[in-house]
C-alpha cells in the first residue's frame, strides 16, 4: 500500500509532479501479480477522481486500487451502525457518499464526519457541536496539521475544522482515515490479504508508519515528504519504520 503525496507524487497548485521511480515501482508491483492500494487522506474529490489524476500524469491506478476516507469512513459506519452524517466537505464527497448509501443529514445525526470542507461558517459549527453535545462521535479523515508539497507544507482545512469542533464540545475526535481501524479494514478488504502480509509505504511516521505498524505490517518510510529525514531510532515505537529509503525509487532493487 503507498501513500500519494510526499510518496508517488508532489503537487503544486493544480500541477501534480510524480516522483522519480513511482511509474516503474507500481508498473512491476502490478506486472508481479501483486495486491496493490494507493490510499490518501484527501478527501475534496471522490476516489475515482483521485484516480484520474494520478492516471493523467502516467501512474497505473485503477478506480478500484484508490482508497480515501470516503470509502473508510464507510467501514467505520458499518461497523458502529450508524447510517447518517452532519458533513463537511465538498459537493463532490456528498455526491459519492450519498451514491454510496450514506444518509447526509442536515440536523440530527449518527455522526459527524469531517472530510475536507469546501468552506465552513459559524451556523454549521454550532450545528455540528450540538449534534456532538447530544451524543454523536466526531470522525475526521485526517488529523494531522499538514501534508506534503512540492512548495512546502499544505496545511489540512480539515484537521482546523475538526480542531474547533473538539474545542467546543470536549469530543476526542475519531480518525477514520490514515491511521486508524476502519482504514485497515478497508485496505485489508481491497487486497484480500491480512494486513500483516503489508508493506505499508509513505512519507509520515505518524500517519503512514502508524498506519502499518497498527495493522502488523511492514512500512518503509520515504524521505522525500512531510517527515523528511529522520532516524527511526528517534521515533516512537508506535510510527518506527522497518527501513527508512530516500525515495520510492529505491524500492526497484527490492522486487
């Protein structure tokens, strides 16, 4: 499984620049027989459409191999039973999740779900905290500051729309995306392979690594993105990667 920006790709704007070796590295994996996923935490465009932009800059993604929180936060609802959501996020991730089953609720509902919004105003927060207050969990896709691109951090809308729900409700929020359970499952469901038969590749230690390591599996750390280079040693046991290689490139000797 790898991870998208920092990992395959850096983006700049609207431009997507891929990395050296990404093309090859998926190309083999594929040519091998191998189960592959790509999951990012982005969560503006359906995962369908993630693909089509991975494809138009030559990476042999399939619709089907793009995983996002939009398929994860699915799992997540099956397994708790709840069926509707308070959303934030774009008009494209509530067309997917409405197609998907998901009811979008306007006032009271099962959960929060906090994906990447297209913009935010008071009135929806404070409906959102309500609905919290009464007893709906906050789920978010991602909860890390920042990911990365090719100009430097891009900081997370979604991460500062859920830290203002926390703020106002006390709720510890639920990560359905990179790293958590309900991704797990929705990797493990995809490959049709337990997750400790994984190489989980990525740029973050807290979100790729921790992802991997949660699951049992094996992580590679790249320090072509957000964590740079680092010594695995210095990290906690939790996000420690197995190997750390300068780029997805490196990983050519390995197949």
């Amino acid at each position: 499984m790898f991870d998208v920006d920092g990992t395959l790709v850096q983006r700049a704007g609207e431009d997507i620049h891929v990395q050296p070796g990404a093309r090859e590295v998926l190309a083999r994996i594929k040519s091998s027989g191998r189960s592959l996923a790509v999951f990012t935490n982005g969560s503006h465009l359906s995962p369908e459409g993630f693909a089509a932009g991975l494809r138009a800059v030559g990476l042999p993604v399939a619709d089907e191999e793009l995983l996002t929180p939009l398929r994860s936060v699915q799992a997540y609802l099956r397994a708790s039973r709840r069926r509707s959501v308070y959303l934030f996020g774009t008009e494209e991730a509530h067309a997917y999740l409405a197609q998907a089953g998901v009811k979008i609720a306007d006032g009271h509902a099962d959960a929060v779900f906090v994906a990447t919004p297209a913009a935010v105003d008071f009135a929806a927060l404070e409906a959102a905290a309500r609905i919290i207050i009464a007893g709906a969990p906050l789920l978010t896709a991602s909860y890390v500051p920042a990911y990365a691109g090719a100009n430097g951090p891009i900081l997370s809308r979604g991460a500062m729309v859920t830290a203002a729900l926390a703020k106002a409700t006390g709720a510890r929020p639920v990560i359905v995306g990179k790293p958590s359970r309900a991704a797990l499952r929705t990797i493990r469901d995809h490959v049709g392979t337990p997750t400790q038969k994984l190489l989980v590749v990525g740029d973050d230690a807290t979100m790729d690594v921790a992802l991997g390591r949660m699951g049992g599996a094996r992580t590679v750390l790249v320090c072509s993105g957000i964590s740079g280079r680092v010594e695995p040693e210095a990290l906690p046991a939790r996000c420690r990667p197995d190997a750390v290689v300068d780029g997805v490139a490196e990983l050519l000797d390995w197949l």
